[in-house]
C-alpha cells in the first residue's frame, strides 16, 4: 500500500498546523499533491489504465478547487503552500 497511516501521518504533521490536523486547506493540499505524484507515476507505466487516469482527472479537479478556496481566503497562506510544494499558477 503506497499510502499507510504512517505515512499520512507525516504529511500532517509536515503541512498541518498541529500534528493531529487533518482538515486544514494546506494539509489536504499536500496530501492530495502526494497522491497525484504516485498516479502520475503509476500511469507513466500503465498508459491504458483509464481508471486511474479518470481517478487522477478528479484529483487534480480537488486540489485546483482547494487551491482557489485558500487563495480567495487567504492569499499568504496560498503563497505559502505554494512555494512549499512546489507548485505553480
């Protein structure tokens, strides 16, 4: 299982604002990040699993929405996740 608790886990507690944040905006932006890496992944190697491509298409779909409910609340929290992913505009 490329996702164990353990794992999560570090995510929260890198991104959230406590250890045990789940549900803040930065949080499931990086765990939704990190779940899009190993898709991505996945589907250089299986180029015909559409399942996962749609799986992937919705992923992304979340992230993009979240990314725009962080900015519209709070643009320096926004800037900062941003920057700390990696991501761009």
């Amino acid at each position: 299982m490329y996702l164990d608790p353990a794992k999560k886990k570090e995510i929260f507690e890198k991104y959230g604002k406590s250890n045990s944040d789940t549900g803040s905006a930065e949080a499931q932006i990086a765990l939704f990040s990190y779940r899009i890496s190993h898709l991505t992944e996945h589907l250089k190697l299986n180029r015909k699993d559409y399942s996962t491509e749609r799986a992937l298409t919705m992923l992304v779909g979340k992230r993009r929405r979240l990314l725009n409910y962080l900015m519209d609340k709070d643009i320096e929290r926004y800037r900062a996740i941003i920057k700390t992913l990696g991501l761009r505009k």
